[in-house]
C-alpha cells in the first residue's frame, strides 16, 4: 500500500480482539467481558464490516480501526452480508420487542442506582391509564430470591385492591362516591374515564339506568341550604321555563355562553303543546312528563321526566332525551342516549338548618358521537351549571368550574 506522501499510523494488534465474525465460534472472545455484556442486555452491536475493513468494536454508521486490512480488491472475499444498515436492527429486533414490551407494559427494569426504591407502583403516562407498573431492583442479583418474588406478589395485590373502585354511587344505601364536600362549599364534579372500570360499566340498580357502559359520565355532588320544605323543592324542580338563559363557561371560546337558550313545558310526548310549568300535584312517583329544551350545540330536542321517589327528605327524579339531537344535522345523540339522575336528600338531624344533599349523574350513551363528547372541561361545566341553576346560584358566577 503506498502512503501518496500522507502520515500513516501503525497500530500493532492485540490477541483475541476481535469480535467473532458471522457464523464463527465465540472462543476466541474474552470471556469475562463477554459475561458482563450478557449480564446487562441490549449490548450494543459490533460493527462487522465497516468501511470494508475487518470487524471491530463500534457502532452502526463509525468507522473502526482493525487489526488488519484484508485484500479487497476487486471486492475479492467480500463478506456476505446484504446491508450493515438493514442487519444490524433486524439482528437486534426480537430483543428490543422482549425487553422493550417488559419495560414499556410492567416496566421491569433493572437499576444500579443504589437510592432507588426496591419496588414501586407506578402507571403509564396516558391520561388516566390503569396498566400496572412494578420496578424490581436488584433482584436478579439478590441472595433471596423468594423474598423478591413475595414482595412483588404482594405489590400487585394491593394495587388491585386499593383500585377497585367499582365507579360512581349514589346515595342509595351505601357510602357515596365521590363524597360530598363540606356544607357551602363549591359543588364537586367529576369526569369519569371508561379506563376507570371498563367499557361495559353497569350502573348502579337505583338510577334505573338498563344498559351499561357510557361515552360520558360526570357526577357531581354537593350540600346546599333551602329554606322551603320537600314540596317546594320539588316545585322547583318543575320550573322547567327557569332552564332558559342558564350560562355555563365555554372552554372553547373562553367566555360565559348561553347553555340553554329556551326550555318549556310540554302537554305530552306526542306532538305536545307549549304549556305552564309543571305542578308539585303533578310530579307524583311514577309520573311522566315532558318538556322541550333547546341546547346550544345539539338544537331543540323533546326529554322526559321521570318522577321515581318523593318524601319529606328524599326527592329522586330522573331525565332522558327521547327525540334524536343533532349537531349541524347530523345526529348525534339517538333517543336515550343523554341520561341525568338527580338524589335530593335532606341532612337528617338538621331540618332546623334545611341543609340537603345533592348527587346528580349525567351519562350519555356507549355509541354516543364524539363531536361533542371530547371537551371534558365543558362537559363539567354544563354539569355544575345545570346545579347552579336548581339552587340559586348565578350560573355565571365565577371561578367556573373548570376552565
């Protein structure tokens, strides 16, 4: 080889450097770094045939400096690989599927970081996801392994008891979720995800809600004060003309926007005329009435109420769409799909205050379009608003709930 008047540096070559080169056997590589390699995984690959020189230690796209040139002219005894480009990362594929999945599903990674945590729970960075993480450290190494494997057992079961949570419930004999805050307080509203509990959530038997699942369910609870008795409240509930002009704040446009632009009352379900808000006389358990409420994304549509339980202390009533709404004529919501149950319960052993409960669920159907479904600051906002309304509170009034 002539130098053509350029600096030429020698290196002189160690015994047994070299990788192995395809399909050779692994005796001539030293063994010690060989097992540390092994011990830790996902060891970079060698660059076996870089720039047409003999294999060395490097990696993909670096030139290396070999013990050796071989002879390549004319590209003689060329090594048959197809492309360094192309193998290498098919080479590595399997291994970065196998440990690559561990570390991204149950985050089973290995650490050296003394400070580290032997276990910990954690979950991945999707909104809202429930996948189970485990870090276990050390173990592998551990002189006790059966004291690793228990204590990772015993993780995972306390994660799945302590995430058992079966979803909203209401007051119907049972402690209720979510609880209701403290007396004056702002009202609580909560967004619930179908990755809570799964797509085919059944609801609980006292909202009379027949099928599962939901696209959206938001609960919202609170404890109000009124000064009138179960009836009067009751007639309230009724004031169906009252709905119109109730405010709530668009996340969209950032500002306070007309949620129910007219709401009225109707003489019934078929072809039913405009008429008088409905009487206390008329809302006895079991009763159906209907009403017409204009929304100002989904237009007018026809609901119906349902009248499920009056007492002294107790008001539950339930409301559901049951003409299609639509958004730009295209139907969104089909007949059932938005469901709202209202619980009023007056606070035992505090008539003299007139303090009650309030606990409503607002679900739209499983098969629900999202076109208006998605912004889940608004649906919360229209929920608090419709709460605002029933007790008083301008439905303007700032902060909103969620901005």
């Amino acid at each position: 080889m002539h130098p053509d008047n350029q600096n030429l540096l020698v290196i002189r070559t160690i015994e047994d450097a070299d990788a192995p080169a395809l399909r050779k056997f692994s005796r001539g590589v030293p063994e010690e770094i060989v097992v540390q390699i092994f011990g830790t995984g996902m060891f970079e690959a060698d660059h076996l045939t870089a720039l047409r020189i003999d294999a060395g230690h490097d990696v993909l796209n670096h030139a290396v400096l070999a013990c050796r040139v071989h002879c390549l002219e004319d590209q003689q005894q060329r090594p048959g690989i197809r492309s360094i480009k192309q193998a290498l990362p098919f080479a590595e594929l399997l291994d970065m599927i196998r440990q690559g999945g561990l570390v991204l599903f149950l985050r089973m990674v290995e650490r050296f970081h003394k400070r580290r945590p032997l276990a910990e729970i954690g979950r991945l960075a999707r909104s809202r996801a429930k996948i189970l993480r485990i870090d276990i450290l050390h173990c592998r190494y551990s002189k006790n392994m059966a004291f690793c494997g228990k204590l990772a057992l015993a993780v995972l079961l306390s994660h799945f008891l302590l995430s058992g949570e079966a979803g909203p419930q209401p007051p119907c004999g049972a402690e209720t979720v979510p609880p209701y805050p403290a007396l004056d307080a702002a009202a609580t509203s909560k967004l619930w995800s179908r990755a809570e509990f799964g797509r085919d959530w059944k609801p609980p038997a006292c909202t009379g809600w027949a099928s599962t699942g939901f696209t959206t369910l938001v609960t919202t609870v609170a404890r109000f004060r009124y000064a009138g008795g179960a009836e009067d409240l009751l007639r309230h509930a009724g004031e169906i003309s009252l709905l119109s002009g109730t405010r709530y704040w668009s996340t969209t446009h950032q500002k306070w926007e007309v949620l129910i632009p007219d709401a009225y009352a109707l003489t019934g379900n078929d072809n039913g005329r405009r008429r008088g808000n409905f009487t206390s006389d008329e809302m006895k358990p079991g009763s159906l009435l209907y009403f017409n409420q204009t929304d100002n994304l989904t237009g007018k549509g026809v609901f119906r109420m349902h009248i499920a339980e009056v007492s002294a202390d107790r008001i539950v009533f339930d409301i559901e769409n049951v003409t299609t709404l639509r958004y730009l004529f295209v139907p969104i919501f089909h007949p059932g799909d938005v469901q709202s149950v209202y619980f009023l319960d007056r606070e035992q052993g505090r008539e003299q205050d007139n303090v009650w409960r309030y606990y409503s669920i607002l679900r739209t159907g499983l098969n629900s379009s999202s076109l208006v479904t998605a912004n889940e600051s608004s649906a919360i906002n229209r929920a608090v608003a419709v709460y605002r309304r029933f007790v008083g509170i301008p439905t303007d009034q700032e902060p909103p709930a969620a901005r």
